[in-house]
C-alpha cells in the first residue's frame, strides 16, 4: 500500500520523531511512504522508512528533482507549488496528517475529496470534518489505515 505522509515542512523535534517513527513502521510493513519531498514531516517520514529499507516517493512542488531531500527514492518534480498537494493525496491508499499548516490542511481537504482514509497525530481539529481520525501513537496511525484499506 501507498501511504501519504502530510505536515509540516518546519516542525519541533517532537512532530519529527512521530514522523520517522510513522516512516519505521511504513517501511517494516513493507508499505511505500508518498509525501511532498522536502523537509519537517516529509523528510523525517522518509528517513524512518528507509532505515527499515522502504520506498519512498516525494512530490515536489518545484521544478527540480534534486530540491528532493536525501531520503527520497523518486523524485517527481511539478514545478505547481501548493498545486501539487492533491497529487501527494491521490497517490497515497491513505493518508497521515501530523501537524502543518495552511498547506496541511489543504491536503486534509483533498483526502476527504478523494475518499481516502485519514489518521491525524496531532493535526488540525475541525469541527464538522469526520474523515480524520484521531490517533494517540504512530503504531495506532498505521494499525488504522490498514484496517481501512
């Protein structure tokens, strides 16, 4: 399965260590991480999964697949900036949101959009959105999209 990893492109120490945690078990499930391949969440989930030997894919919103980070496997560069956010939730199974912004929330919406299942950790709450569910530790995140998917 193809699981998008969405948040922060800047995050504390904390929302990275969820991050790489969430990449460890992706890549230990033999499941490829999809993000948006560049820093914060997006780096810190690739690294995770590649330390257990995952695939990970990162949707670039610039022109250039070496604005990739180091963790990346395929770089798919769109040169469509925030544009591309629906392409990082299209081409996910499911997705995990854990923390972000603006940017993050966009792509909450397309994952409701596109019917895709949505574990939050420490994400956006919004009042009247029902498709993400909230989870306490990246094991619940991964146990939840499976049962999903």
């Amino acid at each position: 399965m193809r699981v998008s990893v969405i948040g922060g492109g800047t995050v504390d120490d904390a929302a990275a260590e969820l991050a790489r945690e969430v990449g460890e078990l992706l890549g230990k499930r033999g499941h490829t991480v999809v993000c948006g391949g560049l820093g914060g969440v997006m780096e810190a989930a690739c690294e995770g999964a590649k330390r257990e030997d995952g695939e990970t894919i990162g949707i670039l919103p610039t022109e250039r697949r070496a604005d990739a980070n180091e963790f990346v496997d395929t770089a798919i560069a769109t040169g469509l900036g925030h544009g591309r956010n629906h392409l990082v939730v299209l081409n996910g199974d499911a997705v995990f949101a854990i923390d972000g912004g603006s940017g993050t929330l966009s792509e909450i919406g397309f994952a409701g959009v596109y019917d895709r299942p949505i574990a939050g950790l420490g994400t956006h709450r919004i009042d009247g959105l029902d498709h993400v569910e909230e989870v306490g530790t990246p094991p619940e995140a991964v146990d939840y999209v499976e049962s999903k998917v």
